[in-house]
C-alpha cells in the first residue's frame, strides 16, 4: 500500500462522517451520501495520480466528493454551475434557519454548509469551490450578514 493510499484510509476512517453529514445535504438522504462518500473515495484511490500536492488531500477528496454527488465525473474545481442545491436533510428542527438558508445564494450556501457541517478550513473551502482563501472570508461574512439579517426579520435571533 503506497502513501497516498494509507492517508486516504486514514482520511476515511477520521472524516466519513463529517463527509456523510454534508453531502446529506446535497442527495437529500444519509443513504444515498453513504454510497456517495464510498463512490468518492474509490474515485480517489483508483484516480490517486490526479492528486498534485498542491493543497489538502481532504480538499481534493471534497472536491471528488461533492462532484459524485452531483453526477459529473471530473475532481477539478466546481464551476459555479455546478454547486449543488444543499438543503437541510430534516428541516423540521429550525424551520426558519433553513428558509434562511435556502435565501442564500449558492455560494454562500456552499461555503456555509462546508465550513459548519464539514468543518473545513477557509483555506480548504477555497480550494473545493476554485477560489481565493480571502474570497472565502469574504462569502462566508456575507452569508453571515444575510442569515443573521433574516432570522432576525422573523424574530429568530434576540
């Protein structure tokens, strides 16, 4: 087993939740993210040389991931075309914080969603959607602005 194949095992074994969580979020179903995450990961072992180096391998990963999830069958960075709709799986817990949600734009949506339900770093955010670490700070500020500007119309947040 070759190095990139043990930090992928080990990726795996930390993280498959965290990735089951998220992409939940974008097939609709924990089961259909199982078989997602499992699809992204075989990707990335069968396509590890596709892997420069350059950035995290966990972003790449994502990147893969979040590209299973959507059908397309490349591990480059998702156009904004290709940003998944993502939604909360049961939004019966907070209906208002997910009406909120579903107002952003998918951008923001996207980095909201791999920032609090992947726990990525903004450096890793801005490697799976393709832009600069301080763009990132920038749409997950605005998003902030946006979801706090919301909930509080309807009276949510104190």
């Amino acid at each position: 087993m070759g190095r990139l194949d043990s930090d992928l095992e080990d990726l795996f074994r930390r993280r498959h939740g965290a990735f089951q969580v998220m992409l939940a979020s974008v097939t609709g179903s924990v089961d259909s993210a199982r078989d997602v995450v499992q699809e992204a990961f075989v990707r990335a072992l069968r396509y590890q040389d596709g892997f420069s180096g350059e950035g995290s391998l966990e972003g790449w990963v994502w990147r893969i991931a979040l590209r299973a999830a959507v059908g397309s069958q490349g591990s480059g960075e998702l156009s904004l075309e290709e940003v998944p709709e993502i939604a909360f799986v049961d939004e019966r817990t907070d209906q208002a914080l997910a009406a909120a949600v579903r107002e952003l734009s998918p951008q923001r949506r996207m980095a909201i969603f791999l920032r609090y339900f992947a726990d990525l770093s903004y450096a890793e955010i801005g490697e799976v959607l393709g832009i600069a670490e301080g763009t990132v700070a920038a749409t997950l500020s605005k998003a902030h602005e946006q979801l706090s500007a919301q909930l509080t119309k309807h009276e949510v947040v104190a």
